[in-house]
C-alpha cells in the first residue's frame, strides 16, 4: 500500500506558533520515516487563510529551507473550514493519506502513529477523538458538549467531541468533492462520506503560545453554520410552532366566547386577542411553510468559490527534510 502522508494545517494569524509547530511536525515526521510508515515524499502542508500578521512569510521561510514544507495561500481570509478544504484538495494530488489538524497542535500529534497503523490497515476515515475536555473552561466544554447533543438530536451525523483532526484516504478525500456545499460543516460533512472508518482517542493539551482563533462569537456563529447547514429541522420546528400557536388561538377564541356570554369580558377585547393569536400563528405557519422550500433552494443554488488561491509554494530539489 502507498504511503505518501500529508499533513493539512490550516493557518490564520499564526506567527507565534508556527516555527515551533513546524519543529515538532518534523521530529515526527522522520521518526515515522525511520519507521517506513510514511514514504519521503511526505509533506507538511500550511494553508494561509489571509492571515495579516508574518505567518506567510514564516511558511516561505520553511518552505526554503526544508522540503517537506509546502504553502498555500489563499486570496483572501475565508474561514477555517474552507482553508481546511482548500488544503486537502491539493494535497490529494500527491498524498495516498491526508491528517488535518490546527496549527496550535493542542491536538497531540503522537496520536498520528496511531492513524497511520489504522490507515494501512484498511481505514479510510480515522477521527481523532478527545478522551476529556480538562483544558477547556466550564462554559466552553459545557456548551459544546450541548452543541453536538443538539446536532445529533437534530439530525446531524456528527461523531462526539471531535473537531477536525482527522485522517483522510485519498479516494475518501476524493468523496467529499463530490460534495458541493457552500456552507461547509465538514465535521457533519466528512461521517456522510461513509468507507471503512475508525477512532483513536487522545488528550488535548493547552496552547502552548499565541491566542484562540475562536473566541465566543466565533464559536456561536460556527455553531449556527453547523446546524443550518446540516438540517432543516429548525424550520420544521417554526412549522409546528404555527400549529401550536393557531391552536391556541382556537382555545383562546372559544375561552372568549364563553367569558362574553358569562359577562365577564370587556367589550371588543376577545376580537382583539383572537385576533392577536391568530394572525400570530398563521404568519409563523406561513414563514415555516415558506422557509421550507427556500431552505432547500437556499442549500441547492450557491455557486459561489469557496476559495481562491493566491499561491502554492510546491516541492522543490532538496534532499534535506
């Protein structure tokens, strides 16, 4: 079986932790050459997201001095998820395995060894998986312990505390471009593709410098994409939603009804609250009905890029990895 390994990072304001990324993905890299577990052509794959500190320049750097670093640029800053897409795309054209991971390696790396037995023993999909969530705060592992509770609930296909540090085969990599989402969620995207899968399970470590590219309006908002790219179950829910306030408004309407007839009710005020409720719940009944097909137009009709790239620092004559 080939064994060509790239690894996929992609990079936003990196600059403080990208050399010694790079060091530590490099001791790990020839450890498994030594090995024969990966070949020598492997490769180390930054994906710059439009950062605007010194990060490209940094990958430049290492791209001159050693082989086994590559750069992609993208045009512009287009989000984690599509700079992560950008740089599995590319790297497929080499690579028999793809293993994405962030650049601040909270992810540990010695669980790559583990992938890559997986890998060559048949896997075409290997999730990294978290065993606990001790380095994140209270609030942060609390709310996304409930995020991947609701995206299950709501129908997602989502594999439980994992991000995207993931080993990819090439044809399973080749699966997910047949995908043409616009709105990527590639952690309830890449379970979708199906093949032989696997896990191995790791403890996450606190970064070791710079800062978090994910701070909490951030997280909501990727929260959001997730589900509104995942499902159209919140819609439904609106739906039922207008059921359940048109029938309260008959409840209401006949409750008034009786109450004028008792005499205990101030003269035009059942019209004006059956009227409330029941315009109320045909207005969402009609939103939901509406959105239901907009929803589906709305995750069928984009066409738009996902990504531009800029430039593509490739392999160069060095024997020196």
């Amino acid at each position: 079986m080939n064994n060509i390994l790239y690894v996929v990072i992609p990079c936003f304001n990196e600059e403080e932790v990208l050399l010694e990324t790079a060091k530590r993905l490099r001791i790990k890299f020839l450890g498994l050459m030594k090995k024969n577990k990966i070949s020598i052509k492997s490769r180390v794959l930054f994906v710059d997201d439009g950062s605007t500190d010194k990060t490209y320049e940094l990958i430049t750097k290492l791209h001159s001095e050693k082989t086994i670093f590559l750069g992609l640029k993208l045009s512009r800053n287009r989000g984690h998820q599509n700079a992560l897409l950008a740089g599995l795309l590319k790297a497929r054209d080499n690579a028999d395995m793809i293993i994405s991971i962030d650049a601040d390696l909270q992810d540990d790396i010695n669980a790559i060894d583990e992938m890559v037995d997986k890998y060559l023993e048949g896997c075409d999909i290997v999730y990294g998986v978290r065993n606990k969530r001790k380095t994140d705060s209270f609030f942060k592992r609390t709310t996304a312990q409930l995020f991947y509770k609701l995206l299950n609930r709501l129908g997602a296909n989502t594999v439980y505390n994992h991000a995207d540090y993931r080993l990819m085969s090439k044809r399973a990599v080749d699966a997910l471009s047949e995908f043409k989402e616009v709105n990527l969620f590639l952690r309830g995207i890449v379970p979708m593709i199906g093949f032989r899968t696997d896990y191995v399970y790791y403890d996450r470590t606190t970064r070791f410098a710079g800062k978090s590219k994910y701070p909490l309006n951030k997280m909501i908002a990727f929260a959001l994409e997730g589900i509104t790219s995942l499902s159209t179950k919140p819609i439904k829910m609106i739906s039922l939603l207008g059921f359940g306030i048109f029938g309260i408004s008959i409840i209401m309407f006949i409750y008034s009804i009786i109450q004028f007839l008792l005499g205990n009710t101030v003269i035009g005020w059942p019209s004006v609250i059956v009227s409330v409720w029941a315009i109320g719940g045909l207005m969402l009944l009609s939103i939901g009905v509406i959105g239901e097909y907009i929803g589906k137009i709305y995750l069928e009709t984009k066409s738009r890029p996902l990504y531009i790239v800029d430039e593509f620092l490739d392999n160069h004559p060095k024997n020196e990895h």
